[in-house]
C-alpha cells in the first residue's frame, strides 16, 4: 500500500472521559520516541486528539498499543501519505478541551448530534435535497484562513477567526436556516461535532455533522461538491481531494495562506515576507 511513500499520516480523535492525562502522558512521550513518531497529541478531560506521521510498521504499533486501552478501543483513524515527515517534533500536550469552545456543559460523550456519512452527503447534494426533501445547507464550522484554501459549493461560511466565535454566530442566524437541514462540517471531525450538539441545544431541528470531516469525505467521495483543496495543520499545508499535499504554502511570517500564483510575487520571500504581509514588514 506504501509504494514509494515513506510516511503514513493519521489524524484521529475521540471524546470520552480520560482523567488520568497526567499520568499518561509520560507513557505516550516514550512510546512515540521510541517509534520515531513525529507529530502533536492532546490529552484532555474530554478525550483525545492526535495528528501523527510515522512508517507503517510504527503507526500499526501506535495504534495497536493505543487501543489496549478500553476507553479508545474504537478510536476512528483517517489515513494519508507523504513522500517527506509533514511534523518537525513529537509533541503530547495536556489542555482542558480538545478544541477550545468555552461551553463546558457540551459533552459529545454523553450524546452526539445525527452524523451524515461521506457517500450519503453526496447523494444529498447531487439530488439537491435530503431523503425527507428539505433542502440541504452546508456550514463550515472552521476559521476564515482554513475556509479560504478549499471548501464545499454554496457552503454558509461565517468568517470567524477562532471557533470559540461559533456559538453566538451559528444562534444570530437561526431564522435564516429554518426549514432546512444543516450539514456541519470541519476538517476532520471534532469541531463539527461540538457546533452540531450546540445547534440542537438552542433549537435547530434538522442539524448533522459530516462524519469523519472533509479528510473522510475526500477519501470516501473525493472531490464531488467541493471546491479548492482541505488545510491541514503541519508542513504540507493542504490536501487536494486524492489526499496528495498541494504547492499551498503558509508564510512564516505572518501566517496567511500563500496560493502558488502568490508565491512567484516579488513580495514572497521564504520565511520572510508574502503579498499579504511585505507592506508592514517593509514598514517595521
């Protein structure tokens, strides 16, 4: 399955109550060091996150001595592979939620919204409706800078800068939404899980989450109803809908998105310097 890609990329995640993150922190640390894992974990009172890149033989260790463990047993993984090792250094952080929302009463394990696998979003949005004839709306739940490199056809995108910003956005526009079914949807799950439960607790009545995210919809529909490429949050910066990186760099300076049109600017300089930010570097 490999061929010539040297590194498998996995990026998984779960909710569930995990209240010893302290103590296992120090087990995750060596048995990535000694598997020569490179990527970022976060242990959280309400679960897991991991973005992690390795050889094949070392991610099926990881995973292997990852699911001994009851609680992740059934851990979901979604795969992609790289020619080069997309993560500088092996990271485990301990943090208070898996993805920062500041509404602490919302508890995925405790109960999910209705999830919408790949192939049966795309059936919806080829026939323009869902199974019930209600018109389909899809949400980007995800920041404007991550919305800008690729996202789907017609989605509502709020532009917001943080996803702490959601809750209040998502609820001053529930009017506009009545009478519709709403697809949320983020890079790879976890964010649209979180902003599906918040909608039905404030009232939406039609409301689901695209399981698995974009990642799990590129590898399952690939690129139908979609339009650019996904980011992603190490060196390869997007992914096209065959899961393959993209010429899409991000400059170092200032964080923005750099298309490959933008990068043969005079003002893109690596590590220094992009059209989005020469004027006030030149300035500084």
């Amino acid at each position: 399955m490999q061929s010539n890609t040297s590194f498998i990329n996995i990026a998984a995640y779960k909710f569930v109550t995990f209240e010893d993150t302290l103590e296992r922190r120090p087990l995750f640390q060596e048995i990535c060091k000694n598997l020569d894992l490179k990527g970022t974990i976060l242990l959280t009172p309400e679960g897991i996150n991991l973005f992690l890149a390795g050889t094949r033989e070392a991610i099926d260790s990881f995973l292997s001595w990852l699911r001994n463990d009851p609680r992740f047993a059934d851990i979901e993984v979604k795969e992609s592979l790289s020619e080069e090792q997309p993560f500088n250094r092996m990271l485990v952080k301990i943090k208070r939620e898996i993805i920062t929302m500041k509404h602490p009463l919302i508890k995925p394990e405790l109960g999910r919204a209705p999830g919408v696998a790949p192939l049966v979003l795309k059936r919806w949005l080829d026939q323009g409706h869902d199974d019930a004839g209600k018109p389909v709306v899809m949400v980007d739940t995800r920041n404007a800078f991550e919305v800008d490199v690729g996202t789907f056809v017609n989605t509502i995108d709020y532009r917001i800068n943080k996803f702490s910003e959601f809750p209040e956005v998502i609820a001053a526009h529930k009017d506009e939404l009545a009478g519709k079914t709403v697809v949320t949807f983020c890079t790879g799950g976890i964010r649209c899980e979180k902003a599906a439960i918040h909608m039905q607790e404030i009232g939406y009545d039609s409301v689901y989450q695209l399981d698995g995210g974009i990642l799990k919809y590129f590898e399952e529909a690939g690129g139908a109803h979609y339009d650019g490429d996904c980011f992603v949050f190490d060196r390869r910066t997007a992914l096209n809908p065959q899961l393959e990186p993209t010429p899409t760099v991000q400059c170092f300076a200032c964080r923005a998105i750099v298309s490959p049109r933008e990068q043969i600017s005079p003002s893109y300089v690596f590590g220094v310097s992009c059209p989005h930010c020469v004027d006030h570097v030149q300035a500084a």
